[in-house]
C-alpha cells in the first residue's frame, strides 16, 4: 500500500522515541513520574460538569452540533472577549468554536499556503505548528527563539526571499516550551511588520490565564483592534481543566475566520452542545476557578525550582506557562535525547527534549509541572541521584 508523501515529515519525532523509552521503562516495572506531556493533573470545576451532565437528559442536544446552534457560544465568547481584554467583535463572523485551540493552528495553514509557499514559525515552537505547514504543503522557516532575545522573535532576521514566498507567521506568547512572555509593544511590531509584507499573523493563545505574580498577558488583537490580520486561537483546556473535552475557540479577522470555518465545514462538527454548555459556564464564572489553577502552578514552579537548585541545577523562574525551560548540563549540552532517553531508563523520571520543538531548542529541556509538590520533589532527588 502506498501512501502520500505529505505524512514523510511526520514518520517519527523525538517524543516518538521518548513514548517508546517510557514503555520499555513501564514493563520492566520501574514506576514513571512523567514530566514530558503538559496535560493537566488537576480536576474540572464540578459547576462546568453539572452544566454538561444536566445536558445529557436534554434530547435537543443529541444531533449534529452546526454552526447555528453554536451562537449561545459565540456570544459569550464575543462578551469576554470585551470584558479581558477592551477588544469588540462580531459573534456572527469573528468568533468560530473549536475542537481546542490545535484544531485551528493546524487545518489553518491548508486555507492559506499553496504547496511551497512559506510560513515563519517559531523555534523552538509547539510540534502541531509544524504539522499543520507540512500537510499543507508548505515550507517552514523557523525564527529562533534566543535567550540573548528573551526568546522574542526578531522579525528583521527573516530573510528577504523567504518574506516574498511567506504568508503567514505564527506567534505564541506566553510560549511553550521556553514559558517566555511578550509585551503589548511587541505584539504592535508583529502586526506591523505583518501588515507591510502582506502576511496573516497567527496567535495561539492556550496560556492566557497560566501567568504568575499578578502579570497579566495582552493579547495579539489589542494590537490589531480593527482585525486587520490578525487571528487568534484560545482553549479551555489549561485554564479550566477540560482538555479532554476539546473546547477552543478562534477571535479576529473575518476572513481569516470564515476560511477555517470553510476547511472545518469538510472536517468535522462541533462538539456535543452539552460540553458548549459547560464551556459558558466557565466563561461566565468569576475567576476564583482560575486563581485556583494559576496559584497550584505558581507553587509547583516554586518547589521543582528550589528542588532542582539543591542539587546543582539553576533554572530561572518563568513568570508564566505550566513549564520549566532548563538549559542542560553541560556533559549534555548537545544532546538533549541522549539526556532525556539516560535519565528515563536509569531514574524514571520523563522530560521533553528541546530538540523536539526545533533545532534551536536542543541544549534544554522542558519539565511540564503537572504533579503534585511531593512527586516533583522526589523526582528532583531522582535527577540529582543522576547526576552525580
């Protein structure tokens, strides 16, 4: 059987080897404290369930869920979107629900790239950005993420004949993996540079809430307040805890919004009008939820920060994301596999090698703080043991 060349990029990755190590590591029955998969541990809101579970004696909510019967949705959206943020915008034809935020940066790309066309991504960057290029047919170019830059995109490295085959760039801040935040005047020369070279700007936006010590993040369309270029993707899955449910939702330019929901329309539905349900609930509610999630992880970087600091590994705080970005010992510099594939099959321990997120991300790691202060301790003394 032959299939097409569009799934060659997407044979194997590192975390293919990495889902690999940890099954070899689980059948010799050494016990796993993973640290590699920034799901969260913690429970939906009991208020968010008892809105989807009186949903299900609701013979309306049973069919197909179509556009139409999505604008109870699209109207709460369209009002927290004024409430965050000061940004307006038509439910009707700036507002689009999700399968989560993934569904939108992948199946975008195949509205706007013709085969070869380039799209500017950052690296490192969250994989399904990529993903979503390569079954599009396009090529990457991968802006590097730096330290010396605060791990900011610099938009005048692009080079010229890559901006003349480019369409659109893709942004995400706070970032995952390096957990870097932008400022709103950062954001302005996005949308600037992106109105000059004639580029749709792309934010994904799943970290919104996920930020530490009172800072709070803008976002991309209070840069572009008339939708100019601008997309922007959100989910519910980090800041409520419902990432198995697959809520999300895309805010901004209209034309942008009514081609994903063009590719959409061949692809899927919406989701079960019950999980709608509970989704206004959570927009709707105050944001003590929230604060409950922000403060569990704001402690859990504190812990695994301080536990690693005990054994020798200095790793700056992030002010947001549920993840640490540490640079690797130098014995591993440049070979982040190598260190995460050791540490497994001696330790148990699981994390994400930077390699994974583009070539500019090998010499890190990514811990994802999805266990409790306990676990993440123990898992700490694991790595010192390691170590040394």
């Amino acid at each position: 059987m032959q299939f097409a060349d569009r799934l060659q990029p997407l044979q194997s990755n590192v975390f293919a080897y990495m889902d690999i190590a940890k099954s070899q590591v689980k059948a010799s029955g050494m016990a796993i404290i993973d640290l590699s998969l920034g799901s969260s541990d913690l429970p939906t809101d009991a208020f968010i369930l008892e809105a989807i579970a009186a949903a299900l004696n609701d013979p309306t909510t049973h069919g197909y869920s179509l556009f139409g019967s999505t604008l109870d949705f699209r109207k709460t959206v369209a009002a927290w979107m004024q409430t965050r943020f000061g940004v307006t915008v038509d439910p009707e034809t700036e507002v689009l629900p999700l399968i989560g935020s993934q569904e939108g940066t992948a199946h975008l790309p195949l509205a706007l790239l013709n085969p070869n066309d380039f799209a500017l991504l950052q690296d490192p960057g969250y994989p399904s950005h990529y993903g979503g290029i390569h079954l599009a047919g396009g090529q990457v170019y991968g802006m590097p993420l730096l330290a010396e830059n605060n791990f900011l995109s610099v938009f005048a490295d692009i080079p010229e004949p890559v901006l003349a085959q480019s369409k659109l760039m893709v942004l995400s801040y706070p970032h995952n993996p390096t957990a870097a935040t932008a400022t709103l005047e950062f954001f302005q020369s996005a949308v600037q540079f992106c109105q000059e070279h004639h580029l749709a700007l792309v934010h994904d936006f799943p970290y919104v809430d996920l930020v530490f010590d009172g800072s709070t993040p803008p976002s991309m369309l209070q840069a572009d307040r008339d939708l100019n270029v601008s997309i922007e993707f959100f989910t519910m899955s980090k800041s409520y805890n419902m990432g198995g449910f697959r809520v999300g939702f895309a805010v901004g330019n209209r034309e942008l919004i009514k081609a994903l929901r063009q590719i959409k329309a061949v692809v899927d539905f919406n989701q079960y009008q019950g999980i709608m349900r509970g989704a206004i609930k959570a927009l709707n509610s105050d944001h003590a939820p929230i604060e409950h999630v922000v403060n569990t992880f704001q402690a859990r970087r504190d812990v695994m920060i301080e536990a690693l600091k005990a054994i020798g590994w200095e790793v700056p705080y992030p002010m947001a994301t549920m993840y640490l970005w540490a640079k690797l010992p130098d014995r591993y510099a440049h070979n982040s596999v190598g260190f995460c594939l050791d540490l497994i099959k001696s330790t148990g321990v699981a994390l994400a090698p930077g390699s994974g997120f583009g070539k500019h991300g090998e010499g890190y790691v990514r811990f994802a703080l999805v266990h409790p202060p306990e676990v993440l301790r123990e898992a700490a003394t694991k790595i010192g043991t390691f170590l040394h």
